[in-house]
C-alpha cells in the first residue's frame, strides 16, 4: 500500500510547528530569566531586603535620550520623580546613544538641566538600529517609513527586556500595536505615552490635502493622497492644548473615514490631559530685566522644522533697515544656541553658516553648539529677546525660559506658543502690575524683521520693560512642580490600568 500523499505534508507541518513552539517557549523563558537577572542585580546593589519580586520595571521608550532637548527634559525629570517616590520601580530607558556611557548620559542630564540622577534603579537598553527610526533612512514616505522602523526597533527593544509598564515619551504611536501583542501573552503590560507632537497633525493633513510640501511632507508625497491614522496607548497625556486638540481631532477624524480604529484602553472620545513639560525658572527668575546687551538668543535643536534659516534672514532684513546696528556700540547680535544629535544636524549647521556669509552677517551671528547648562544660562541671563520660529511647535520650553529668563519672547503664530505660552497676562486682583501682553508672534522673516523694529527701535523702555514683568510673571504656571503633579496623576493610573492585569 503507498503513502498517502498527505502525509509527507502533515509530517513537515507537525515538524514546524513543533519548532515553532519550542522556539516560542525558549524566547518566553528568556524573556523572564532576563527579568529577573535584572531586578534582583538591582536588589543586590542596594542591599535590600524586600523581595525583588515586588519591584516594577518602567521602560521608557525614547532612541534619543541624550539629545538634551525639550523632550529630554521630560524624560528625566520623570525618571527623577519616580527615583524619588517609587523606590520599589526600575527606570530602564530603550535607547540608541550607543556612543555615550550611562555616566556620561546622567552627567549631560545634570549639566544641560540641572537634573540630579541615580545610577541605582535605572537601567539603559542599547538599542543597535536606531536607524530606522531616522528620517534619514527614509527619504522618500518618511512618516510611514519611520512609524514602520519604530516598530522594528520596539521589538528589539522588548526583546532585550520586556517590561511592566511601557511609557512611549517621542511620539512612536505604531509600537503600542507591538505592545498589545505583548499584553495578551504576558497579561501584565500597561501602555502610556507623553505626546510631544502628533506624528501626523490635522495641520500636516491640511498640507497633503493642498498640496504642499513640508519637513515631514516630502514634495512628491505631498502631492498624492496618503492618510495616516493614530493608535493610542492605555493612558495619554499631552504636552498642550494645541497637541491635545490635534490627537483629539485626528481620532475623531479616523473614526470619521475607517470602520474600525483599534482604540487601545480610550475607546470613549474623552480630551487627552494636559500636562505641561517642566521647565526649572529658579534660576531664570533671579536675572535682572533691565540693562540688557543688545542680543537675539534663540535656543533650539539644530533640526530642520526649527527654521533657523528664518531667524537669520530676518535679521539680515532688519539690519539692510537699520544700519546702525550692524556694528560699533549698538551692533545686534544673532546668537544661536543649541544642540546636535546626528551628522545631518552637523551637516545643517555648517549650511547655516554658509547662509551667514552670503548675507555678510558674520560680525552679527554666533553658533553655540552642545552647550553645558550653564552657558545657556548666561545667554539667557544677557539677552533681550527670545526668538522661535518653528512652525506647529509644539509646546515650547526655550520660549517658557526665554519669559522666565526676563527676554522679550518673538515666537511664530502657531502651535503651543501662540496658545498657551506667549498670551496675555492677567494679573491677580491684588496686583500692581497692568494686564497686557507677554511677548510678539510673527509668520515670516519680513514679520519677524517688523517686529525686531518694534522692539528695538519704535517701543520705549517702560513698555519693554512691562512686557519683561508679565512674561516672568506668566512663566510661573510652567514649573516642575506643576508637571510632577500632572505626572503623578498620570502614573496612578497606569499603575490602576496594571493592577486590573
């Protein structure tokens, strides 16, 4: 009798799929062996005595942690927080600055933003392909592209240590999908995300829908049709009005062009909390408001969608104006701090000095880069205005300094800045001081150019100097105590959402 012609087939299917258990069960006992290696290393360094078992891991998703921007300033000022009240969690953060030890990461921490750190409950995850989550990789469809590498990366990421509660603080929403996954094999995993900025806004959306090219909208993209929609996590919290009211608007917008949105723990249309990043004005608000050196300071990444370009024509405006101002006692100064993080930024930087000497301005602008925490301080402590021209930012944390600091903020018309920064003062009824506005938004370099006329030439030093009084008085609803609040909040409640688990 011959053999059935089905069972050479079903042999070699039993024969997978036996692998394939048998592989699932290695990864999974793995995955645990490493947890526990790590929490009871951990353990043993603080010679504690409670079981390991009742420690937590919080990994915080976030490939450029040594970045020393607005988003970094959050991250460890929420590692810190939970350093000091939760001393039963463990910090490990997922990242790809291979380049630097965790020393040298905690000691930029504290120089940039006078961040005290432990060494002890926090761990990092080297993460090796970074890559894909660089637009660089992706030149052509970069949103999709990088939303396709964050996943690929997350999953490196969980491969290297799975953890309790998953905390997304760059704005990977694709890799809540990856975490989902992970919830229903290993029942225990709670998801929330500190949203900085909408991957894809309805303003970015407005843009591919006119057509119209842009820093994350690639020309050719822009000109065909894509739609993108966003998953969320567990608990979400968001870093302003005008971020929450663009998440808001984008699921309302998914659920309004899909039949089904995969709406992970927020399937009720609720308003994401603001929480508003951390910004230390301790030090800020004791510099002097008055005898200011004649001095733009603007203090932002050097990245694309800062539109440091912007800032420099401006000036060149303002100056071909105002001649007087190019040189001897009341020459004005474009001074440009800020950070950066790969070889593109480096590449921008040498572009924008290229700028600099096709206007003839090099007596006029100053490149700072990777400056310590203390060379910012004496800028701000020296300057007289504040200068932003990032279109959509948004919150804004340099423009919270820059008001705390005593400059005269001179920000774009849009995003946080415009909505919840640099708005009209109100005093308390108690107070002296008028109610008025805190500082001035521009849209182009001939704006800003307008506006640097206004301060420097036309407005009397009184007025200046009644700007100066409100924009530090406004600063004050931004500190660090006020996010910790918003973030201890939004920590119960991923700590519910695991407890339900």
């Amino acid at each position: 009798m011959g053999t059935h012609p089905f069972y050479p087939h079903i042999i070699v299917l039993g024969f997978t799929l036996g692998a394939a258990v048998f592989r699932w069960r290695a990864w999974s006992r793995r995955v645990h062996e490493k947890r526990r290696a790590l929490i009871q290393r951990h353990a043993d360094a603080l010679d504690e005595k409670s079981p390991p078992a009742n420690k937590n891991i919080v990994g915080f998703f976030h490939p450029y942690c040594n970045a020393g921007g607005g988003g970094e300033v959050v991250l460890w000022t929420a590692v810190a927080y939970l350093q000091r009240t939760e001393p039963d969690v463990i910090c490990a953060i997922y990242t790809g600055d291979k380049d630097a030890t965790k020393d040298q990461i905690l000691a930029k921490a504290k120089a940039r933003f006078d961040i005290d750190l432990s060494p002890h409950n926090l761990e990092f995850v080297w993460l090796n392909n970074r890559k894909q989550v660089d637009a660089a990789t992706w030149p052509r469809f970069t949103l999709i592209g990088q939303s396709i590498g964050s996943v690929l990366l997350a999953l490196e990421a969980v491969d290297s240590l799975v953890p309790d509660i998953y905390i997304d603080t760059m704005g990977y929403a694709f890799t809540f999908n990856l975490v989902a996954g992970l919830s229903r094999i290993f029942g225990r995993i709670s998801a929330g995300a500190y949203i900085h900025y909408p991957t894809i806004s309805t303003d970015m959306l407005e843009r591919v829908k006119s057509r119209k090219a842009g820093h994350t909208n690639e020309d050719s993209v822009a000109k065909s049709q894509w739609k993108s929609t966003a998953k969320l996590a567990d608990e979400v919290i968001v870093n302003s009005s005008w971020t929450g009211a663009h998440i808001d608007s984008l699921v309302a917008l998914a659920l309004s062009v899909i039949t089904k949105v995969v709406n992970l723990g927020l399937v009720e249309q609720r308003a994401a909390p603001v929480v508003y990043p951390p910004c230390d004005t301790s030090k800020l608000k004791e510099f002097p408001l008055e005898s200011r050196e004649k001095v733009v300071l603007s203090v932002a990444q050097f990245r694309p969608e800062k539109e440091h370009s912007t800032q420099i024509q401006a000036l060149h405006l303002f100056l071909n104006e105002h001649s007087q101002f190019q040189s001897g006692p009341d020459k004005l100064r474009l001074v440009l701090i800020g950070g950066c993080r790969t070889a593109e930024d480096e590449a921008r930087v040498e572009k924008l000095r290229e700028l600099v000497q096709e206007l003839h301005l090099e007596d006029n602008v100053e490149f700072v880069v990777n400056a310590p925490y203390d060379v910012l301080l004496n800028w701000l402590s020296r300057a007289s205005v504040g200068i932003s021209t990032m279109v959509d930012e948004h919150f804004g944390i340099n423009v919270v300094e820059y008001m705390a600091a005593g400059l005269v903020p001179l920000v774009h018309a849009s995003g946080g800045p415009l909505e919840d920064i640099v708005t009209p003062y109100t005093p308390p009824a108690s107070s002296s001081i008028e109610p008025g506005p805190t500082g001035f938004h521009a849209t182009t370099a001939d704006t800003y150019a307008s506006l640097l006329d206004k301060i420097f030439v036309q407005l009397p030093d009184p007025e200046l100097l009644a700007i100066r009084r409100r924009a530090r008085l406004s600063a004050e609803r931004f500190s660090r105590a006020q996010f910790e609040e918003g973030w201890a909040a939004f920590w119960e409640r991923l700590v519910g959402r695991l407890r339900e688990h």
